[in-house]
C-alpha cells in the first residue's frame, strides 16, 4: 500500500489544470484586446473586457464548489487587469488617435498644362474650406504633352495671409530649383504649406489644419509658371 496521500482536486486546483487554463484564458484574453482594440479604437476593448468579466461572475454564482468559485472570479478580476494595463499601449498604439486623422475635407486638385492651347493652370482657382478643418489636398500633375519633371514641374504652394503670389514667385526666382523642390529655405517663412514637386502622372497629399479666416493665395513655384498657375484659398468661419 503506498503512503502517498491522495491529492484533493478541489483543495489543490489552483496549482495544476486551473493555472493552466489561467494562463491560457489570459493569454487569448491579450490577443482579443490586442485585435480589436489596435483595429479600432479602445472602445470594443473595455465592452470585450466587461463582457468577459460578467460571464466569469455568472459562472462563479453557478460554480459547484467554492473552488471552482474562486477560480472563476480570479479570472475575471485577470480580465480587468490585461485591460486596464493595455488600454494605454492600445491608445499610443492609434485606436483612438485614429480618428483624430480622418480629415474633414477631401479636395483634388489637378496641375495640368496644355502648350498646343498655351494653357498652364490649376483645375481650380479657388478652394473653400472652414477655419479648423482638418483639410487634405490630393495634388496630381496629369502633365501634357507628357515632358520630364525637370522640363515642366508642378507644385502648390500655399502661402500666408497677406503675401502675394506674383510678389512670390518673382521674389524666389534665382534660388527655386529642382535641389530644393522650387520652394527655397529662406522663402518658407512666407509659406503656409507646400507639396513635392511633381513629374507627369505623379500624385502628392497635403494634409494640414484650416488656417486663420480669410484669403491664402497659391501657386505653383516652377520657374515661370506663377504667371498663370495661381488660386486662392478661401477659409472662412
């Protein structure tokens, strides 16, 4: 007859198969938090948490024993404590940063020039938005006939309330080239917010706050084209 004593599973539960099941319920618990929180925002996180956390009460008011009891609520309180320590990481991470993103306004706006028709402009000459619009601007150059970036570059350049485009492009003419996109160091403090220079078919997204109330007028930089390729932005309240 062995002299072991026999193990009571009620009494010692918590060191074999629930620890076991605890690490991987909590394990899955991360994943889940870490799928859909980082998705989206932290929202779905804590109704996923509570949600675990109630079904883990009700499964301890229903348990058979009161070790099976304590096991069930030890895993709900390790549901609030995987949540409680990722919801910050989630955050940083962009779950609800994200939104913060979206843009309020989408506008195209397309640099195109025409040399047999002697035309060169921008398909808009003026662009509407509201003061602390979150804005962003799809520039494409649709350039034709079709010619090298350095042959017939388009940009768009915003500039402050105030400076004048002529003024601008005659201003930078000596020092704008393709080293420094046509919008030179020294120039930018006149400069609300600019693009890349753009080659024929290429595409750049500006993404940036409404400014100030009033009128910012824009420009392409490329040597010249300020004659003709002018606009204004009009923000309004």
């Amino acid at each position: 007859m062995s002299d072991e004593n026999p193990i009571d599973p009620h009494k010692h539960g918590w060191r074999t198969s629930e620890l076991a099941t605890l690490g991987i319920v909590v394990v899955l618990a991360m994943w889940v938090f870490w799928r859909y929180g980082a998705a989206t925002q932290t929202e779905p996180l804590n109704t996923a948490r509570d949600t675990q956390r109630n079904e883990f009460r009700q499964l301890a008011e229903t348990s058979a024993n009161e070790a099976d009891a304590q096991m069930h609520l030890g895993l709900g309180a390790a549901m609030e404590n995987v949540a409680q320590n990722l919801a910050p990481a989630l955050e940083e991470a962009g779950g609800a940063t994200k939104t913060k993103s979206k843009p309020d306004k989408i506008i195209t706006l397309t640099a195109f020039n025409d040399l047999s028709k002697g035309t060169m402009q921008f398909d808009k000459p003026t662009i509407e938005v509201k003061t602390g619009q979150r804005v962003l601007i799809i520039l494409k150059n649709t350039n034709g006939p079709t010619l090298p970036k350095a042959a017939m570059g388009h940009n768009l350049v915003i500039l402050n309330k105030g400076e004048s485009a002529v003024n601008f492009g005659a201003s930078i003419a000596a020092t704008a080239n393709l080293a420094n996109e046509f919008v030179p160091e020294a120039a930018k403090d006149k400069v609300f917010a600019h693009s890349k220079l753009l080659g024929p078919g290429e595409t750049d997204e500006m993404l940036f706050t409404a400014p100030a109330p009033g009128e910012y007028e824009f420009l392409c930089t490329f040597t010249g084209h300020f004659a003709l390729m002018r606009g204004k932005l009009i923000v309004k309240e």
